[in-house]
C-alpha cells in the first residue's frame, strides 16, 4: 500500500492550493479530485459566472452608448457569449492541468494526482474510488477540501433546464425571455444583474427582506437596487414563496406579501440561489469520529477537525465561502502542519466583491457590524462624481465610504468601495487593517492622476479634517459622521 505525507481531498482552490504548498515543503503528496481540477472556483462558480459578469457588462454598456446616440444597438448571439465563458473555463482548467502535470514531472515520486472519489477508511488511510479501479492509501495527514453545491429546497422541483441553481447556468442555449431568481443575497442579485444586463431577459427578483443585500449598509444596497430596477427587474419586496413549480414547460411561483396579497407569476425560467451545502455524504467522516455540525460543516480549530491529523479547509468548514479564503486556509493548514504559521488565521482583513452594477467591494467592518458590536467610530463618503477618473469614464454612480475609529489614533475598521475598479481600490486599506494601522500612511501617499483611487485619498484626508472638497459645503457629494450612544450626526465633527 502506498503510503503518503499528507492526502488531500478535493482539487478544487482550496485543495489545489494546499497540495501545492505541501510541496514546497518536498512532503510526498497525493492530491484526489473526483470530477475536474479547479472545481466550483472554475466550472458552475467563481470564474465562469464572472465572465458572464463581464460578458453581459460590456454588452450593456454598448447598448446604452448606442441609445445615448439615437443608434441601434447591435444584438448579440447568446451563442457568443456562451463560447467566451467556455473559453475562459477551459483556458484556467488547461492551465491548472498543465502546471500539475509538469510539477508532478518535477517532482518525481513525491507528488500524484488520482481522480476518483476519496473516503477515510481509517485515521491513516483513504480510499479511492475510481472509475476503473478502487485503491487504498496511507497518509500521516488528511486534508478535506471536498468544497459544496447549490442549496436546493425540497418543496421545488429543480431539474436544471427550467428551475436551475448555478450548476444549470451552463446549459442555457439561449437568452431566457424571463427569469425568476429566488434569493437576493449576493449570489442571486449577481445573476438578476447578469441576466438583466443582456437586455434580452424580463428578470424577477424575490427578496423576503424589506431590501436585497440585508448583510450590508443601506446607501450600498440601494445603488445596487436603483439599477437592478432602472434595468427593468422586478423585486418582490417582503415577500415569501409560496409555490414554485412546472406548469405546462415554464415555472409557475405564488407570492405572498405582508398585506395578504398573493401573485401568481409565469416565467420561462427559475433561478434558486438561497446557498450552498458542504459535500460530506459517503467520506467515512462520521464512521471514523470526525466532528460536524448539524448543517454538515466541519468542526476545526484553526483548520485542525477534533482528530489530530484530519484538517478541513474551504466550503466544508463554516467560515466565508470564498476562493481566495478557501486558498489561504489551505495554505495556511499546511503550514500548521509542517511549519510555523506566523498567526492563526484571521478573517479581520478578507477582502470581498459583488459583481454587481456597479461592482462592489469591501473589507472589515460595514456601519451595521459596527454599530451591532457597540463601538464608536468615525466615517467618510466620498461620492465618485468627484473623482476625475470617473468623470473621464462616463462612470460617476458610486462612492467610497471608509470606517475608522473615533480616537486619535483613527485606526481603520473597514471600508465599502461602490463603483469602478471597487474590487482594485481596497487593497491598501486591506494592508493598513492587517497592520493595525491608521489612515495618515494613506493620506499623505502620492496617486496617480488621474485615476479612481484618488477617491480613497480624499476620503481618508475628510476624516482627519484637510480634504481639498469640504464636506460643511458640498453635503451632496461629501458626508463625514461620528456614531457614538447610539446615534451620529452627519457633517458634525463635534
């Protein structure tokens, strides 16, 4: 029986990245994935629905050129859009591919990859499901990055060709007339925003929230609602699902208001996107004493399960369900395991976006975290109608709003950047709340001009009462506010 350094279940980013930093420390490692290298983080996930994101982006933004100047936008084939999001997909999948088989030609012996299915016949042992042959192996350290699919609710009949979860996007051949997209969390307002972008598909959001986004601060979830709105989609505020069916080849959904009121609706297609479950069934977890959680999660300390040499990383553990987080933990537990982490790890600093319209991004703390955990602090919105690079774009819907405490020392807290490059602005405030610091490093560094991050610049230069623009006289643009007991005062530095 071959015996092996550590075993990592799981090739998609968070596995893939694990396995690959096992080698940096020469470990013998055998890396199972039972379908394709890369997992959701390529296929049905992160990357492919992104480049439908940006596919469906620039299609918009021609389409409003084109009206802006009286012309007709150009229609273009869904066929075309389907063929660069597989392009995409296949160009990360072959590059993932290749770089593994030349690191295994590198490597010699010490490092495998084996498809099939991984299961824990033992503390020290997995076995591997394959679809020719079934083998056993021995390893000192299990790793479980088996990742997580779509949430389905068992009262809908999801066939993925007309009630769809994100596993079904793929097989679309055309732009649906109408869509109905059942959870307006960030997932489901990323595929309303996608779907309504093309300019082809009546798209219907429902949102059991009094506003979509309920996680995030109002002035961010309501720039993303105007334009969801103004491209035409339909949000069922306060409502619930009452029925979702097929009738007669289309989705049949009855919602309920708070009035009393029911709707019944007819659409070609139905989305549901209310979250993802971690895949656990048929590993031996249980069988060998690993500890979950009644929703399936993995039960870990810093990564570590509650058997010593059994660790869980990525969607399988209950923290944020992300690429580059489900990375990092990777990394991070084989380090544990074979040197010396530096610091636990820690979520203070993770960086996120919604590729939304316009595209979000964020990091720490929103005003609603703040205020839920009792601190005082101080915040900063500068709007992007007052940034140069913006207004050369045609892009000014947007704005940067920063936290800090409200001391002296105006450590940052967290940041919410809605607009243009969001998801490249925030980096540096990611770094400074990684490094404990505060905002005069940010303050004083020369920026390129003209470009978006000038707009963080002034923000940080408000809170400390030396912005260019002043936020007493251009209240329209500029908001400075302090919470404290309870309650702020906007424009207020007393």
């Amino acid at each position: 029986m071959e015996h092996y350094d550590v075993c990592v279940i799981g090739g998609g980013p968070s596995g893939y990245a694990a396995a690959m930093r096992a080698v940096d420390f020469g470990k013998k490692v055998l890396l199972i994935e039972r379908h394709q290298i890369g997992g959701a983080g390529i296929y049905d996930g992160a990357l492919s629905s992104k480049a439908f994101w940006e596919i469906s982006r620039e299609i918009a933004l021609t389409r409003k050129m084109f009206l802006r100047h009286g012309l007709k936008p150009h229609e273009i084939p869904f066929s075309y859009v389907a063929a660069e999001v597989q392009d995409a997909v296949r160009e990360r999948s072959e590059q993932l591919v290749r770089h593994m088989e030349l690191v295994r030609e590198e490597q010699g012996n010490t490092f495998h990859h084996a498809k099939g299915h991984g299961k824990l016949t033992g503390l020290n042992e997995v076995e591997v499901q394959g679809e020719k042959e079934t083998f056993r192996v021995q390893t000192d350290n299990i790793l479980l990055a088996t990742g997580s699919r779509p949430r389905i609710l068992p009262h809908i009949p999801v066939d993925e060709k007309i009630i769809l979860t994100s596993d079904g996007i793929s097989s679309l051949t055309d732009y649906p007339k109408s869509i109905v997209v059942l959870g307006a969390g960030v997932i489901g307002c990323e595929f309303a925003t996608i779907f309504s972008n093309f300019g082809n598909t009546k798209v219907y959001l429902i949102d059991k929230e009094p506003r979509i986004l309920p996680f995030e601060d109002e002035d961010v979830a309501q720039v993303i609602e105007r334009n969801l709105e103004a491209n035409g989609v339909t949000i069922h505020h306060k409502s619930q699902l009452k029925s979702m069916g097929i009738a007669g080849g289309e989705v049949e959904y009855v919602v309920a208001y708070e009035d009393g009121r029911e709707e019944t609706f007819h659409v070609e297609k139905g989305l549901i996107s209310v979250g993802r479950v971690p895949n656990w069934e048929d590993m031996g977890l249980k069988e060998v004493g690993v500890e979950l959680t009644p929703a399936g999660h993995l039960v870990n300390e810093d990564s570590r399960s509650n058997i010593h040499n059994i660790y869980g990383i990525g969607d399988l553990t209950a923290d944020i369900a992300l690429v580059n987080v489900g990375e990092l933990e990777g990394r991070h537990a084989i380090e544990k395991i074979y040197g010396k982490p530096r610091r636990p790890l820690l979520y203070e600093n993770i960086s996120t976006i919604m590729f939304l319209e316009p595209e979000t991004a964020g990091v720490g703390m929103n005003e609603q975290q703040a205020q839920k955990a009792g601190l005082s602090y101080q915040a900063a919105i500068y709007d992007y109608a007052c940034i140069p690079r913006a207004m050369a774009m045609r892009r000014t819907q947007g704005f940067f709003k920063i936290l800090v405490t409200d001391d002296d020392e105006k450590k940052i807290l967290g940041m919410r950047a809605v607009g243009e490059h969001a998801s490249s602005a925030i980096q540096a405030v990611a770094l400074l709340i990684s490094m404990d610091k505060g905002i005069e490093e940010l303050a004083e560094l020369i920026h390129p001009h003209p470009s978006i991050i000038e707009g963080i610049q002034e923000c940080v230069r408000m809170l400390l009462g030396k912005s260019v623009f002043k936020p007493s006289v251009f209240g329209e643009y500029l908001i400075f506010r302090r919470f404290r007991d309870g309650r702020y005062v906007e424009n207020a530095r007393t």
